[in-house]
C-alpha cells in the first residue's frame, strides 16, 4: 500500500491497495517474470515512481525463503511525504495462523510466525534513503480481518507525529491496537519518505537451508542472475527480435507474475437444491485474465493462457490444469468462474457469483492438452493415467448434458428467452452475446459447441493411446477414434451447419430476421424499459444472418477437409472488408449483419458484435498456416492477418504501455479491460509462429 500526505492535516492521494481501474495509475506491470522465482515490476503513479523487485529460493516441505525489495522516488516537484506500507495478514478462516512482531520504539524490527502451509518463519524489516533524508518507520499491529476491510482498518489507525529533528509533523500508523487477550493477525510495516526510499522484507522459513540471508548485495546478485536466465531462455524458446521481443517479454511476464492460488468455498446452484449452496473446500492454482479487473479464474480463458504458459514451463501448465480438474464435480463439471476468497469474491457482482452445474463452457482446456502431447510426448503415465481419467469423465458430463435435438447435435444450456435482450445470451459459450437464434429453444444446434467436442473426441483418442495395454482404456480409445471420425465427417457437419444460400457455417434454431428494441411502459407505477419485438415471424431454421467468430469454428479448429470446396468459400469470405477483415484483425461479427454493433438492451452495449479478439484470431491465424501447407489462398491469407494483429497490438502497447482485452475494428484501438494479458497474451505465440 501507498499514500501522499502533506504535513499532520491532509492525505493526498487515496491509500492504493488493490489496483483499481480508474485510480489514477498511469501505468503498471511486470517488466520481467518467470513465474516461479524472481519478478521486477514497475508502478508509474503520479506521486512517485516503485520498482518492486522479488527473489524466491525454494525449499521443501514448507516453501522455502523470499525477499521483496521495494524502491520509491518521488516524482519531480511532488511535496509532502511518500508512506509505503507493506502488511502480512492471515486468511481469516486460517486457525493455525500466528504472527509475533517485535518492535523498537515505532519501527517494527522482525517478526516470527507460523501457519499450516508454511510452518515456522521469520520476517526482517530493512529500509535504507539517502544520507541526512527525511526517514521515519511505524507499524501497526492488529487483529485478523478480512481482505477487503484491511484498507479501511489501515485509515483508521494513523495519527500526527512530531519530527523533533525538522521541527515538522507527519502523518504515520499509531502502533499497536490490539485488544486484551487478542492475537496478531494483522501487521504493518510503514516507511515515511521525502525523498527516495528503499526497503527490503526478508522471509525466512524455518525448514530452509540457507549458506546466507537473501538481502542486500547477496539479493542483488542473484536477481540479475535470474533475469539473465530469464532473456536467454526467452530467446531460445520464442526466438524473437527487437520491439517484438520487448514486448514479448512484457507481455509473458504479465501472464505469469497475473497467476494466483485462491481458496474458498464455490457457491452453486445444481438440480439438487433449491437454493445455492457453499459447496465443497476448492484450490485453485491458475492465470487470470487481468488481475486488477479479473482476479479469479476463467474455466475457458485458462485454456488459451495455458498454451502460452506451456511453451515456458511445462510444470506450471500441469500445475494448472491439474487445480482445474480438482474442481470437477462427482458428475464431471467444472465451474464456468471460479471465485474463491475475498479478493475474487469483491470483484464480481452478485448475480455473478453463483455458479450452475447444468452450464457448461467451452473445453478449450483441450487445446492446452493437445500442446503438452506434442511439446512433452506421452511417456509420462504417472501423470496421464489421472489425466485422461478426469478428462474421460468430463466428455461423459458434456456428451450427456449438452446434447442436441439430433444425433452428433450439440446445444450450450443456459440461454433464457428474456424478453429485454435484443438476442437472448449465451453466456456458457465463452461468446456472451454473439448473436444465436432469436427465441431460444431446445430444438437449436450450435456449430461452435459440434466443433469443441469434436476436438475433444480427437485429442482424447489420442491421450489414452498411449493407456492401451489397459483392457478399459483400449475400448475407451476405440470409442474416442470412432466418435472423433463421425464428428469430423465433413458430409454430417455440412448437413447439420452449412446453409448454402449464406455461404457458411451456421447456427439452427428459432430465428427471426428482423428484431428490434422498443421502448415501453409497463404500467404508469414503473419506469420505462426496452423489449424485443420480432417483426418477421419466427422459423426453425439456419441462423445466417450472423456470419462471424460462431461460422468460422470449423476452420478454426481444423475439422474442414482441405480438399472441400467450402474451405475455399469460407477462405475468400475471410478477406472481404464488409465482412470480417479489418487492417487490425478479424472482427467478431459482420459488418453485414443486422446484429453488428447493436446494444443487447438499454445497458449491455455490444461484447462479441464487431471487436477484435485475440483468442479467436490465434485460433484463424493457427487454422491458416495449418491449411495453407495445401491451400495457397489460407497461406496467403495467414501472412497478412499475422501482420495486421502483430502491427496493430504493437502499435496499440508502444502507445498505451498495455494489451488489451479488445480491440476496436474500425481504429484498432484497445479498448474494454486493461491491462488484459490474459488470452491477449497468446500476440507472443503468433509472433513466435507457434501453433
């Protein structure tokens, strides 16, 4: 945490503590992260410029020791004084968690604790600034609280201090606060500058064995040896130049240093209760898609970020996707978000929090298994056994909830015929409002869903090949190939998905093709809203009129044979500017249709009706140089959207200093959440050409 404060009277700036959207932070992010052993990021605020700087030396059963360096200098011409403070807190439903502080006067010198997940530990305290500089050190120290009441406790507790040595007052922590009887669970480390300042927090686990401190000069060595590991192991694996490379790195680093472990209790809504419940205890080791703004995890953003991480550590991956697979439920689903404990918890609304068990999302986990079978082989069966165990289980969830009306027919649950929606959403399809049919029904086929299993029926018949000298895993693999050739038979996908009057690859359901929003008035005792009113009645039929990302999943996940004549179609349709093509990339919706930037309801503007994004565009550009191995047109098309995406992010980052969660399709301008290094990240993956 930070703040400003001038003299005994005022406080400035706002104590930071979470970074917040729309705080008045210019810039931040990690400049260098490895995702396990050593970070630098840096923080440009309007008060001052932080560097924090941290180095892990790992250590069984409990960790091992780490040390955060933090650096502040005030920006020119910034007054008053600089307070940073750094706390240690315990999860408040941790009983094991202990801390004990040692002081000396106001400064607050070490500290020894314990808990369950780390054992014994002790923490030093060192703060350094320039010879003859204004430097004060206070503390407090106080009871367990939750994490978003931490702020507020910190504000309440700070008081006027006199500088017998300026003749001048300040702002500082008031010590300890503890009630009678009351244990530590809540400690504060304060440092209060007027010029620049460095302090260095030094964890020490009682379990390590360590030759000396990891502070000082010893902390400084060892970082620049983990950064030059860093630049050389990012060459040798992505093997990139120049700004690609700068910004390569970043945008890794942002990946990895977003990571987080959270625990809590899921709250789900299943067919078995009638309200939501607190489910079962649930961990959680996963990439965020931007953790200032999505600290949780995304059940189908995870499997995009993973094939970025997987390129880098391979045991990070599998760290991953083995947390994620623990949270499967007995009848193999898994949550579509994953908000667990407080940090995730303040985040997101309400509505938001509780989870379905009848609600799926795309098993893009699949595409992160596929690139572990290549990048990694299939020697491993320590690790592939439970693997292909979980994964077994939750094809079986989706082959049976997820069905269509037909045969080798799939429908996303959880669309609603809510009549405030301009196009009802479908939210379980990771698209939220890209366009379906208008009425939902249980008669619809959705093309996207078809194409995943499909992928998921040839990766897992490939996963347990390996398995085979088990009876049960030969027969499951069998089953897997001979589902996999029906999926991929291009004669039932075309029955069920192609409409030959559009030219593509559709939706079916209840659809109407002219739809609008009225304004209306219930009655005089309530405000006026929006409804859908459909001009045109209703048909069971193709959806054509929403040609975008949904039409493309065939393509995109390679089930089009080479030879047919539609890849050719769908190919010149690609490259038509009334449609998707953009100098910045594929736009997720057509220009053409009626659906095309259009507001879902008075509140929602449009999400998925035009903007470009990056997960859906690695998915094209991958599915392109595949192709164009056979087709001339697909690797002629692959060269210039590789170059447009790559021209326009870097362009966007070299003006903004982040990635972005979508990108405008008339000006290509980032816009939505930022910084987005989530799925945005895989930008070093088609620069990598690494499919």
């Amino acid at each position: 945490m930070w703040y400003q404060s001038v003299g005994s009277q005022t406080i400035l700036t706002p104590l930071r503590h979470w970074c917040e959207h729309g705080a008045g932070v210019p810039w931040f992010g990690w400049q260098a992260h490895d995702g396990a052993l050593f970070g630098q990021q840096e923080i440009k605020e309007g008060i001052a410029q932080i560097q924090t700087d941290f180095v892990k030396r790992p250590s069984a059963p409990w960790g091992g020791d780490w040390t955060v360096r933090v650096r502040a200098t005030p920006q020119p011409g910034v007054g008053g004084e600089l307070s940073l403070l750094f706390y240690i807190a315990g999860d408040i439903d941790d009983s094991g968690f202990r801390l004990s502080p040692a002081t000396k006067g106001s400064e607050l010198t070490h500290m020894t604790g314990t808990s369950a997940a780390l054992g014994r530990f002790q923490v030093h305290f060192t703060s350094t600034s320039p010879t003859g500089a204004f430097l004060k050190k206070h503390h407090l120290i106080a009871s367990k609280t939750s994490l978003p009441h931490l702020h507020d406790l910190a504000m309440k507790n700070v008081r006027q201090f006199q500088d017998s040595a300026t003749d001048s007052q300040y702002i500082g922590l008031s010590g300890k606060i503890l009630e009678a009887g009351a244990s530590p669970g809540f400690v504060v480390y304060q440092v209060v500058s007027r010029g620049p300042v460095e302090f260095e927090i030094v964890f020490e686990s009682e379990s390590a064995l360590r030759r000396d401190r990891l502070a000082g000069s010893v902390f400084e060595a060892e970082l620049q040896q983990h950064l030059s590991n860093f630049n050389e192991r990012f060459e040798q694996v992505f093997h990139l130049k120049g700004r690609e490379r700068d910004v390569g790195k970043a945008t890794l680093s942002n990946l990895l240093g977003g990571m987080g472990y959270f625990s809590g209790r899921p709250k789900v809504q299943s067919p078995y209760h009638a309200q939501p419940v607190d489910s079962w205890p649930a961990e959680l080791f996963s990439a965020t898609p931007s953790r200032p703004f999505f600290p949780r995890g995304f059940l189908w953003d995870e499997g995009f970020h993973l094939l970025v991480i997987s390129r880098w550590d391979v045991s990070l991956a599998k760290e991953s996707v083995a947390h994620w697979l623990d949270l499967m439920n007995a009848e193999g689903w898994i949550p579509r978000e994953v908000i667990l404990g407080d940090e995730a918890r303040a985040k997101v609304p309400e509505n938001f929090v509780v989870q379905r068990s009848t609600h799926a999302n795309p098993p893009s986990m699949m595409l992160a298994i596929r690139a572990l079978l290549q990048l990694h082989g299939t020697e491993d069966k320590a690790f592939l056994a439970p693997l292909a165990s979980r994964l077994d289980t939750w094809f079986r969830w989706f082959n049976t909830t997820q069905t269509g009306p037909l045969p080798l027919s799939y429908r996303w649950r959880g669309r609603e015929d809510t009549p405030t929606e301009l196009n009802p959403k479908t939210l379980t399809s990771g698209l939220d409002d890209f366009p379906r049919a208008t009425q939902p029904t249980d008669n619809e086929r959705h093309v996207d869903l078809r194409s995943w299993m499909a992928l998921t029926t040839s990766i897992m018949a490939e996963l347990v090949e390996p398995l085979s000298d088990d009876a049960t895993w030969r027969r499951r693999g069998q089953e897997y190939a001979s589902h996999a050739a029906l999926l991929a038979d291009n004669r039932i996908l075309d029955q069920m998905h192609w409409s030959e009057s559009a030219g593509h690859y559709c939706d079916f359901g209840l659809h109407s093709t002219k739809v609008r929003l009225n304004r209306v008035t219930p009655n005089p005792n309530q405000p006026p809203r929006t409804e859908r009113v459909t001009m045109s009645p209703p048909e069971q039929r193709f959806v054509e009129d929403t040609f975008g990302y949904v039409s493309l999943f065939p393509l995109m996940l390679r089930l089009i044979d080479p030879l047919s004549p539609k890849l050719t179609i769908l190919l010149e349709k690609l490259r038509n500017p009334d449609l998707l093509w953009t100098p910045h990339g594929l736009r997720s919706l057509s220009r053409r249709s009626p659906f095309y930037e259009k507001r879902n309801t008075e509140h929602d503007p449009p999400y998925w009706r035009g903007a470009i994004w990056i997960n859906m565009n690695y998915l094209v550009i991958g599915a392109l140089n595949h192709y164009g191995k056979h087709v001339p047109l697909a690797a002629e098309i692959y060269v210039e959207l590789r170059n447009n995406v790559i021209s326009n992010m870097l362009k966007q980052y070299e003006e903004t200093g982040f990635l972005w969660e979508q990108y405008n399709d008339k000006t290509g301008r980032g816009q939505g959440t930022h910084p987005f290094t989530g799925w945005s990240s895989l930008l070093v993956l088609i620069m990598a050409e690494k499919y």
